[in-house]
C-alpha cells in the first residue's frame, strides 16, 4: 500500500475498494494471516484474469532433456507471490485500525497485487514474464508459453539449452548451473521460500523421484500415487 496524507490527492482513475482480514492454519499447523482484497465486488476484466501455468507434457519432456544431458534439476517456490508484482488495478482503500492507530482512516492505495484482486494472477504472471525476457535474457518456448529457455555454453565449451518452467509461483530448473540460475538470477529479483529449494519431490501433484533403470542409466519418474491418494482421502 501507499499510504496517502490528507493533502495528497489521489490520482484520476482510482475507485474506492476494501478488503478483510483473513485468518488460516495450515496443513502443518502454521497459523497465517493475510490481508485480502473485495475483488468480488468489482466487475470481471474483460481479458483473462488467470496466470499460466506449464503443463505435465512439458515437464516429463524436459525431464527427458534432463536424463538424456545429466543435467540437475532443482525446484524453488516463490514466497508471497502476488505481493511481489504491480498491480494493473486502479484501486484506493480507506485503512482500518489494522493499518496501525496512525494511519486508520487515511486513504490508500493499493500498489500490489494482492490476493483476491481480480487481475492479481494475471499481473503476476506478466510480472514474472517480463522479467524472465526482459531481465535475464530467457525467451519463451512456442509450444509452452510457461517454458522458459536460453542457449548456455558449460564450461567445457559444449552448447546446452537451460530451461525454467513455470507453474504459477512454482519454479523447476533444468541447467548444468541449476543452483547458481535460481539463487544468483531469479532469486534476485523474487524472494525465493529458502526451504523449498532442492530435487523436486512433488509438482503439479504429482511424485517426483530419480530411478536408476535396468541399463544403468539414471533417469526422472513422475507418477500421479500421491495426487491420487490425496483425492481419494479428501
């Protein structure tokens, strides 16, 4: 939010919104509390809303890519991730006292896209987009618009392809330099959840785990046991 003093005037365009405090625990019992927007009371967007997403072909390819080129493959999520990215949205909100005693009353904007704006996945997804492109120079792949890739040259001179596919907020690395491309490039512009760096295990549902087959070659698995176990236990 920026918050506004009385003699500061609002810039044209912007509508007054609100928003309501909402309190969780989650699965691990982390209790959590997060300030969300009345995106319900606004009219729908005339564009799509939504962020994109990278879909299962993409990913067992890339795993593929992965085995064939002994690459490593590394996971990250992006912590908080709508709040990192501008909001498209021209709104203003009255604060309430839990804005502080100091500031309740003031108007403010809203500069974030916060959860439950109409547009928050979308203006997070072109966020994400522009910096993948503009930023660190990835460019996206034709058939997975979430599949992000760029020529790399290791260091024995050889010409590889890294990729990065994107699942909302939910990173896959695939790269001679998986470690040093998420801490050194993305996590420079995103704040990266510190404990979910490392071999994917789960994505999109589904387990992930490496396998060595019958003629000793190391490959990826990607199965649908855990997604359906928790279908069936919901």
């Amino acid at each position: 939010f920026q918050i506004l003093e009385d003699h500061e005037h609002l810039p044209v365009g912007y509508t007054k919104s609100s928003g309501h405090l909402v309190f969780d625990v989650k699965m691990d019992f982390t209790r959590k509390a997060r300030w969300v927007k009345d995106g319900h009371k606004h009219p729908d967007p005339e564009s799509s809303s939504y962020a994109g997403v990278v879909s299962r072909e993409s990913v067992r390819v890339a795993l593929t890519y992965a085995a064939l080129n002994d690459l490593d493959v590394l996971a990250a999520d992006i912590r908080n991730a709508y709040l990192q990215a501008p909001s498209s949205e021209k709104h203003f909100i009255i604060c309430g006292p839990e804005f502080g005693l100091e500031h309740q009353g003031k108007r403010a904007k809203i500069v974030r896209a916060l959860y439950g704006g109409k547009t928050a996945g979308r203006d997070f997804w072109v966020h994400l987009r522009n910096c993948m492109g503009k930023t660190l120079g990835f460019k996206s792949c034709p058939a997975d618009p979430d599949v992000w890739m760029r020529e790399h040259t290791t260091d024995d001179g050889s010409k590889l392809w890294e990729y990065v596919l994107l699942y909302v907020d939910d990173c896959l690395i695939i790269s001679s330099r998986a470690e040093l491309t998420l801490r050194n490039e993305i996590g420079k512009y995103f704040e990266l959840k510190e404990e979910s760096i490392g071999p994917p295990s789960i994505y999109l549902g589904g387990q992930m785990r490496q396998v060595e087959l019958d003629n000793g070659v190391t490959a990826w698995a990607f199965g649908s046991a855990q997604y359906v176990k928790a279908a069936v236990s919901n």
